[in-house]
C-alpha cells in the first residue's frame, strides 16, 4: 500500500495528466507560443490567425486599447494596432486573452470565485510589469505574461479536482494562505501544479518558475529567473494587500527585505510604486 507522501506525489501526477486532456489552450494560443517565445512570425499574420475568432478579436481589441498598452487615440482595428505594437507585445497579450476562457464562467465555492481569481492575476501582471519597468528589472512585457499566469494552479486545481478543492477553500482563511493549506492537505501547492501545466503549454522556463517559486522567491534569488519571481512576489502582494487577493483573503506575508533589495528596490523607489500602483489596479480593471 502507498504511504501518504507517496499517495500525495500520485495525486498530483494525476492533475498533470488530467490537464493534458481537460486543461488546454485553444490551437490559437498554441500556435503562437510554438512560434518560439511569442516571436518568429509578423504582427500580419496573428491577425489573420485571430480574424477566425471574431469573440476573441474583440476582446483583444479592446485590450489593446487599455492604458496598460495604449496612451493615445484608440485602435480602430487590430490590424491598425499591429501597425503600432512590437510583434511579441501583440502575441503575448492574445495569449492572455485566449487563456481567460479558462476563468468562464464564473464559479463561487465558499470564499472563492473564479471571477475574483482572473481579476487578482491581471492586477498582478500590471504591478508586476510596472515594478519591472520602473526598477529596471527584467523584461516587462514577460514579466506581464508571467504575472498573469502566476496562480494559473489555482484555477487547475478548482477545475480538475473540485472535491479537495472545497476542503482547501475552506482551511483559507487571513492567518492560513491557500498554499500552505494546499501543502498540508495536498502534499503539494498550486505553484507545483501551475510549474508542470505551463511547461505542457510550452512556456519559457522563466514564466514556469514564477508560477513554481512566486510564495518562496527568498529562496531563489540566485537563479537566472529571479528578477522576474521577485516581481510577481512584490506584486503578488501589494495586490492582495489593496483588496485584489486570488481568494477572497489577504494572508499573504511581505516579502523579504532581500528581495525588495534584489530590485535595488529602495525606499523612495517604493514610495513611487506606491503612488502608481492603483492607476496600474484599475488599468488591470478592464482586462475582462
């Protein structure tokens, strides 16, 4: 007979197989990541490619039309914004749009709600983006990306296993973050589970190890991918302290002074990021 360690490892092996079948990305998204890190093909083709979805071209759209990535006169047509946005900026955001059908409908299970998931992760990837900017720490636009995907396990865990979701959901509570909830439940939390469904996705190592790493970047500020982990992190935080929490409570401890400092992140670079932080919240809003 397995012992429980063993039974808990087989569990989540299971989800991971389970989302390769009920836990995918339409061929559109799949194609542009193929494309090799959202790059090797023109802004002309994408598209065409989204021309076939007319639901998923207005949504990018209008996306595209956000403060988040336009300042000036609004885009008419996606073939007008083409024109204006770099290739991989275009492409990265219509894999965030086709990875919201994932977060419809809405669901509520206690203090979750799935709504409320997708909101948190978008209002991550806007702070996310804008520390990365403003501290000059890796790349924003993937760091965007990363943002967005960071608790992507949550929203896998939610649909592939509804059962020990509930239990989880309802352990939750200020002084209890779902992850170490998960782990003492389930023997394994939402960032092991988000890591391996990312790599199925074909995603770069870097957006798996935010998701993977994103409760724990002290212990990863030496890896190759820690400006971006430390990134999500800050924002992971700040977010869920502003009232935009993945469910329905702000548990989450302050990172560390190391990783503010692994940002070169000071105190009045903090007081800057303070103040633009809720222009990005409500610029994050309208991503729906």
């Amino acid at each position: 007979m397995l012992n429980t360690s063993a039974s808990m490892a087989n569990c989540l092996s299971q989800r991971i197989e389970h989302a390769k079948i009920d836990f995918t990305l339409p061929l559109g998204a799949r194609r542009l990541i193929a494309a090799g890190d959202f790059k090797g093909r023109t802004n002309d083709t994408l598209v065409r490619w989204l021309d076939a979805d007319e639901a998923m071209a207005e949504r990018l759209l209008r996306w595209c039309n956000t403060p988040l990535f336009n300042m000036s006169r609004p885009f008419e047509s996606l073939m007008e914004a083409e024109r204006v946005m770099e290739h991989d900026e275009l492409a990265r955001l219509a894999v965030v749009t086709f990875t919201r059908e994932l977060f419809l409908p809405n669901v509520e299970l206690d203090i979750y709600k799935r709504e409320s998931l997708w909101s948190h992760s978008m209002a991550v990837a806007a702070v996310a983006s804008m520390i990365s900017r403003s501290s000059g720490s890796g790349d924003p636009g993937l760091i965007f990306i990363a943002g967005a995907m960071h608790d992507i396990g949550i929203c896998a865990s939610e649909r592939l296993g509804v059962d020990a979701f509930k239990k989880v959901v309802a352990q939750v509570d200020n002084l209890s973050p779902t992850h170490a909830v998960e782990r003492e439940l389930l023997g394994w939390d939402h960032g092991e589970l988000g890591e391996a469904i990312l790599r199925q996705w074909g995603m770069s190592e870097e957006i798996q190890a935010v998701a993977r790493h994103h409760h724990h970047a002290d212990n990863t500020l030496d890896s190759p991918h820690a400006e971006a982990i430390c990134c999500v992190a800050i924002a992971n935080y700040l977010c869920s302290r502003s009232g935009w929490s993945s469910i329905g409570c702000n548990n989450l401890e302050p990172p560390s002074n190391a990783v503010f400092q692994r940002l070169s992140i000071d105190a009045r670079l903090l007081t800057i990021l303070g103040q633009q932080l809720y222009a990005a919240l409500n610029s994050a809003s309208e991503l729906r």
